[in-house]
C-alpha cells in the first residue's frame, strides 16, 4: 500500500542542523532508492564533516556543505526538492518559511517551533503560500500508541470525559536536557514546549480534539546548585563534566569521551563555536548558561470536546516511562509503558558501552520494564488488550515514520499504519504547541491562559 504521503515527500533533500537527530533522517533517506541527501546546512565545519563521513560510510555522495546564510542559495544550486530541519528548536523559522515561499517541501522535528511569534509567521507562511509543512511527530507511529488510538475511536470506553497523563524522565535521560542548550528556555522553550512534540500532540490526536483552556505550575525543583546542595547531591560545583575533578564523582556528569559519536559531534567542534554538551545540571545561577527552565510540571487543560487532562511531567524520575488514563462514558482504559525499571549512574552503566541510551531515539533503554493496556468496562472484568511492543527508536516510532514518509525500502511495503491516515501538519503542530506556550505564560502569571488569546487563529 502506497500512501499519498510516499508520492509527496523525498526526492533531493537537505538537512538542515547536523546535531544527532540528523542522523536517523539521513540513515533513512539513504536506504530509500527514490530519495537522497544532496546538501546540509551547519555552521559547525567539524559537525557537517562528521555526516558527510557518515553518508560515505554508507555508501553515499559526500555533499556540499553551506552556511545558514547561504539557505537560499543552497535551495536553488542544488535543486533542493525537500528539506529536513534538525537545528536548534529556536531556529526552525528561520528556514520553514523561505522554504515554503521558494515551493520546498518541509519536514521539521518537534516541536514546529518555541514562541508565539514564531508559530503565527509559520501559519502566516503556510496561509500566504498555499503550501503545508509535516511536523515529524514520531510518537504517532508507535504501535502501542495506534492501538490506544483505535479503542478510542471505536468507541470501546464511550465518550472520553477526562484524562490522567504522568511523564517520567530519568535521572539520565531527563537530566540530559539541563546538560545540553535545551536548559535555556530562549533556545528550547522549555519543557512545555519541547515535549508538546510527543506528549500533548499524542492526546489532541487521541482525543481527536483541540485544547482551549490551559493553566499550569512549574519549578526548578531538582536541578541547578542550590536544590543540588539542598538535596544532597552537591558538594562542590563545576561548569561542565570535561577536564573535571568533581565531575569524576557526579553520578549527573556526562562523560563524552565514554561515546565516539559524541566525542565526533560535540567535543571535537567545541572549537569552532564553543558550545559544551556536557555542562553540569547542578551549575550555579550565576553561571554563564544558567539553567532557566522547569524539571517539574504540572498542567490542567481543557478540549473543546469537554474532556479535561491532568498532566504531570517530572524529569528527575529513577525510572524512565509513562501512565495515561483515560475516563470514559462506558469504562476507563489505562496505558502503562516502562521504558526503563532504573538507571545506574553513567560511570558504571555504560562502562565499555558507549552512552547506553543517553541520546533518547537511538535506540531501547537499558533495564526494559512492561508496557500493557487495559480496558476496564462499566459491569465487566478488566481485560488487557494485546499489544505489539517495539523496543526500537521511540518504540519502533522513528522506523515506521521513516516507512512513511520517505517510502518503504526495497523489497518492504509502507507501513501505513493508523497514524498515516492522519499525518501531522502545520495546525497539529500549532495545536501541540499551544498548550505548551500557554503553559509557560500560566507559570508566569499563575492565572488560566485561553487558547484563543495566543493569536494563532482557529486550532
């Protein structure tokens, strides 16, 4: 079966931001005989070499390399018919809309992007030129995820009156995002932001609804000097783990020099522009790229369906997954998906194994736990649904979003999948990041924030 999408997407493509997202894109661009990567985008020469050896070392053309004032100019030279962004999430306007008035296809990872302003020139964009764009919301496509999708819309648990949503980031994983520029909130967002690509998009599409109502609270609970020596786990503090002392006794500190692929992508380009993967979760707020975003979060929103969400999202978990419940008119169906039972410290986990996980998407978690459904009936027995778990990339998500997107490899037929039926496009990606915008600006105000107000039209 050959969806609509196959025909629409691929071709000549370049990527644009070279950070390791990059590489499944280009790992699946290259399997795929009907596309191909035929320039990238980065101003890091070090970081753009480490994906042109990649594409030799699989057997594809090195390409040219240009710089982010070059966009234009990298469009047309090299008949550019798709691009993929991959850059900082900040940044993703900056090449979604000249692309969309240059008649480019667009596929950007999640989230679309990090503000208001920049969401409502996206949507301006899209509205000026007739064109779409495709939001890489890869969480669509784990099976798991399609089979919650399907009992709902079948109508197995009646009307969806209210949900229950609890996010746990480990202390590996979850602590990766105050390591690395996702700790600014003028780069990433936040939180809120950054994981409306896969939490809050998961419910609108579950729930086949818009949100209208958001108010929230949220702290630096954990991270950062102070809640490191209030807790306990600081003693003396450090900017980053690399030629650190006391990074060598931080169960938190990342040791690049653990992964080649780090080690290629990050410590040998600090050179050129000198940014530090490896900077200190519990570094003080005076330093110079201060933690300025929230590892604990919790969330009420309203659907225009009626239905309202409890959301929870805590990025300091020992363990690594998440509950979601929801109550229906004739039952309750509740998903539990344990990506990792625990984690041990990188020192000792990933000792002659590389990061063992650290770069979510890469691959499955160490210490895999459960993952069920179940649907409890109004006057019935609970049952657990049977379920097709995947413990590859996003829970076999990244490769069937590849499958879809980009075509089926040779001798593979697309796996179409539920979520194709519905692909994510510029209003998805407006309506995931709504409810994370008016999130921040709750926390801000302590006051409920109405979709409506953001200005980003009809969502």
């Amino acid at each position: 079966m050959t969806s609509t999408v196959d025909r629409s997407l691929g071709g000549r493509v370049a990527i644009v931001g070279t950070g390791s997202r990059a590489a499944m894109f280009i790992r699946g661009i290259v399997e795929r005989p009907t596309s191909s990567v035929v320039a990238i985008l980065e101003p890091n020469s070090v970081r753009a070499k480490y994906y042109n050896n990649l594409l030799d070392s699989l057997g594809a053309p090195r390409v040219p390399t240009y710089q982010p004032e070059q966009f234009k100019e990298m469009l047309e030279k090299e008949r550019v018919e798709t691009i993929v962004v991959t850059c900082v999430d900040a940044l993703h306007h900056l090449y979604i809309i000249p692309a969309l008035e240059a008649g480019v296809r667009v596929l950007t990872e999640k989230p679309m992007t990090t503000d208001v302003n920049k969401c409502r020139a996206i949507l301006e964009a899209v509205e000026r030129t007739g064109r779409h764009l495709t939001v890489t919301f890869n969480y669509r496509y784990n099976p798991v995820h399609e089979l919650v999708k399907r009992t709902i819309a079948e109508g197995k648990i009646g009307q969806v009156l209210s949900v229950h949503f609890e996010w746990l980031l480990d202390t590996v994983h979850g602590a990766d995002y105050f390591r690395r520029w996702h700790r600014l909130k003028s780069s990433s967002g936040g939180l809120m932001v950054h994981k409306s690509g896969h939490h809050f998009d998961l419910v609108n599409w579950w729930l086949d609804s818009s949100p209208v109502t958001v108010a929230g609270m949220g702290r630096l609970a954990f991270y950062g000097e102070e809640n490191g020596r209030k807790h306990g786990w600081v003693k003396e503090s450090y900017e980053r783990a690399r030629g650190s002392e006391v990074a060598k006794s931080d169960p938190f500190s990342l040791r690049m020099e653990d992964d080649e692929t780090l080690v290629q992508l990050y410590a040998n380009a600090e050179g050129e522009d000198g940014y530090h993967r490896d900077q200190s979760v519990f570094a003080a707020s005076n330093s110079k790229n201060a933690i300025t975003i929230e590892d604990d979060m919790s969330l009420l929103v309203r659907y225009r369906s009626g239905a309202t969400m409890t959301y929870h999202l805590t990025a300091y978990s020992p363990w690594e997954g998440y509950r979601v419940m929801f109550n229906g008119s004739k039952g309750r169906l509740e998903l539990h998906v344990c990506e990792s039972e625990y984690r041990l410290p990188s020192t000792v986990e990933n000792k002659g194994d590389g990061i063992g996980g650290l770069i979510h998407g890469k691959g499955s978690l160490p210490n895999i736990g459960e993952t069920k459904v179940t649907i409890h009936p109004l006057w019935e027995k609970p049952r657990e649904l049977e379920v097709q778990v995947d413990h590859g990339a996003h829970g076999g998500g990244d490769r069937r979003m590849l499958s879809v997107l980009f075509g089926a490899k040779v001798g593979e037929v697309v796996n179409s999948g539920d979520a194709s039926k519905q692909g994510a496009d510029e209003r998805d990606g407006a309506r995931a990041l709504a409810i994370g915008l008016a999130a921040n600006e709750s926390f801000q105000t302590g006051k409920f924030v109405e979709i409506s107000a953001l200005g980003l039209g009809e969502l």
